[in-house]
C-alpha cells in the first residue's frame, strides 16, 4: 500500500513537469505564429521605424526595426503606410521620431516669420532655387526682420536619405520624421512642422506653410504683416474655400468616404498650397490633433482643428492674394500677390528676377492684415 502510495505520488510529480513542458512549449509556438502574422501583414519595408538623430546627425540613424516597435504601432493604429485614412485612426506625431532635425534653429533668435515648405527628397532644384529667391533670409534682413525657412519630409528609402542628410548637413534647414513619405502622409509633414514650431520656435510670430512648387512675394508678405505693430493672435488666413463639400466619388484624388467623415460641408479651410497663421496657433493645432480622427487633406484637417479650438478663418482683404493657381506673369502683377501655384524651379527662379529689377516701376495696392 505505501509503495502503491509512494508511485501515485511519483507518477503525478512526472505529470506535473511534463504538463509545464508542454504549457512553456505552448506559448512559444503561439508566440512564433503571432510574429509570423505580424512579418506577413506589416512588412519590416512598410514599418520603418528609424531611432532619433541625437547630437552629430549620422548615417547610424538608419537602425534596423524592432518586433516591439512594430507591435507598438499596430497597437497604436497608426500606420505608416499610405493607407491612413481609417477613421478610428488618432495621428500623434510625437510617435514618430526625428532622422534630421535642428533644435538650435531659433535658439537667441526671435524670428518674424518662418516657411514650413512641404517637399520630397527628389526635388533638389526647387529647393535651391527657394533657397535663392523667396525663402532667402535677406528678404527680412533690410527691414531688421529675421525670416528662416524649413524643409519637411518623410521617409521614403535609405539611398534618399543619404542624400538629404548631405544636404541637410550643408545648409542645416530640413527637418525629416520616420514616417512614410506620401500623398496620402501630407497631413503628417504639417503637424510635424507644428509640432517643431511648439517644441523648437514657440516664439516665432508668424508662421507660413506652403510647397515647393509655390512662388511667395516675401517682400508684399512681410509689409502686409505691418511689423511695427503687435504681433496678432489667433491669426489664420490664405486661400479660403467657403462652405466646401467633401468629394464622394471614389474615382477623386480628394475622395472621402461617410465612414471617414460622414458630414455634408467640412468647415472652411485655407488651401494646402500656402496659408499663413500666427504663431501661437501651433501649439493649438498640435493640441487639437491628439483628438481628432486622421484625414489625409491636410489643410481639411488643420481646419477642424482650428475649429475645435474655436479659432475663426481670417478672409484676407482680397482673392487675388493667395492662388491656388498658376497666375499669369507681370512685374506688377506679382508685385502685389502673394503666392502662385504650380511652379516649376525654373519659373520661380525667372519670375522672382523679373519682379526684382522691376519693382521700381510698380506701386503697392496697400492692403494690410
């Protein structure tokens, strides 16, 4: 009976570690199909997840992704690849980090006003010649205005990168976050821009985004903004679209679906092509963003959130400032606009010569802010 005893006894300590075994084998299998599930349905290619550029900005930013980081994001909902329209989809930009910044930009400086100008890697041209025309800093220097200007972009392969980095180290003005570069990402690239305004530049005045395919009069910009009198608050203005209506066709590059965003009229908003806001609506912005469900049109989406905030749209005092299209060229005439649209380098280039050594020959049409 004791032996009999003495053997159940054995028997169950047996069943018991072999029972661990097979509970410990258990969960690394499901471990291993969990992680092949993820490898099948978010690709390492898709998921490019780049460490922060700290101190010297170098080519050991490019680290390869983590399974962490990965899950992390998918937990998240938010992806980085063009499709990120889903509507249970909350952008926080925080999430994604530098690969190139410039922390130091502003630093003992109180700038007037600052281009965030929205460009991809390929466009080299277009950003020298803004370099040299629009965005040049000597446009403020006459008048004791400091003006900078920032390049935005995502990401889109290692060899790109490469190269804006060189770029990057020549004349310190982009800024670049993990995220994929694409249409579909813009909204990406402006909140970023907000968000290194909020973070880097809290004290710049005035702010202006725009592309890179855009002429701006820096010049008729800066009268406008009457910098001998108090910077404005709560200030938002460019191309207005009164009482816009969401496109439902799925044939549209402006498509949105109901499930998107189900109302009939987004609220007004300033074309993407370049609108010009206050300083303090950056942090506004950013604030705002954290609550409100991802759209992929930027400038739809910066104007719910400025509606959220309660901040109304600035007509400006004429439509013949801000075009979202080309506008015919003439000294005179663009002597008193602000943006035209469309532009290739060599044409801004071109136009923004012509203007100089004919200004002389034009008068203001004295519209203010």
């Amino acid at each position: 009976m004791a032996y009999s005893t003495q053997l159940s006894s054995v028997c169950r300590r047996k069943c018991f570690i072999l029972l661990i075994y097979v509970i410990v084998a258990l969960i690394f299998l499901s471990g291993y199909v969990y992680y092949t599930h993820l490898s099948k349905n978010y690709p390492l290619n898709q998921m490019q997840i780049i460490s922060p550029v700290k101190g010297q900005r170098n080519l050991e930013v490019l680290e390869r992704n983590t399974v962490k980081q990965i899950i992390q994001r998918v937990i998240l909902n938010v992806s980085t690849s063009t499709q990120t329209s889903d509507p249970k989809t909350y952008l926080n930009i925080n999430l994604y980090e530098y690969i190139i910044n410039e922390p130091d930009k502003c630093k003992d400086q109180n700038p007037f006003l600052i281009f965030l100008i929205s460009t991809i890697a390929k466009e080299v041209k277009q950003r020298q010649v803004i370099r040299n025309t629009w965005a040049n800093e000597a446009n403020g220097a006459k008048d004791g205005l400091t003006i900078m200007h920032l390049f935005m972009l995502g990401f889109e392969n290692q060899a790109d990168s490469k190269l804006i980095l060189s770029e990057s180290q020549k004349y310190h003005d982009i800024i670049q976050k993990d995220f994929k570069e694409a249409y579909n990402n813009l909204t990406f690239k402006t909140l970023m821009g907000m968000e290194w305004i909020s973070t880097y530049c809290p004290q710049s005045k005035y702010v202006m985004k725009t592309d890179s395919d855009m002429f701006v009069n820096t010049e008729y910009l800066l009268e406008m903004l009457q910098p001998n009198l108090p910077s404005k608050q709560d200030f938002f203005t460019g191309a207005v679209a009164k009482d816009p209506v969401p496109h439902r066709w799925k044939e549209s590059k402006w498509y949105v679906p109901y499930s998107v965003y189900p109302e009939s009229h987004y609220p007004d908003f300033c074309s993407g092509t370049g609108y010009l806001l206050s300083g303090d609506l950056a942090p506004k912005i950013l604030r705002s963003s954290y609550k409100i469900k991802y759209l992929h049109l930027e400038d739809v989406y910066v104007a719910i959130c400025l509606k959220k905030e309660g901040i109304k749209i600035t007509d400006p005092p004429t439509n013949n400032l801000f075009n979202v299209e080309r506008v015919p060229f003439s000294p005179c005439g663009y002597y008193n606009l602000i943006t035209s649209h469309s532009m290739p380098p060599s044409l801004i280039l071109q136009y923004w010569q012509n203007m100089q050594e004919h200004k002389g020959q034009c008068s203001r049409n004295g519209l203010t802010f």
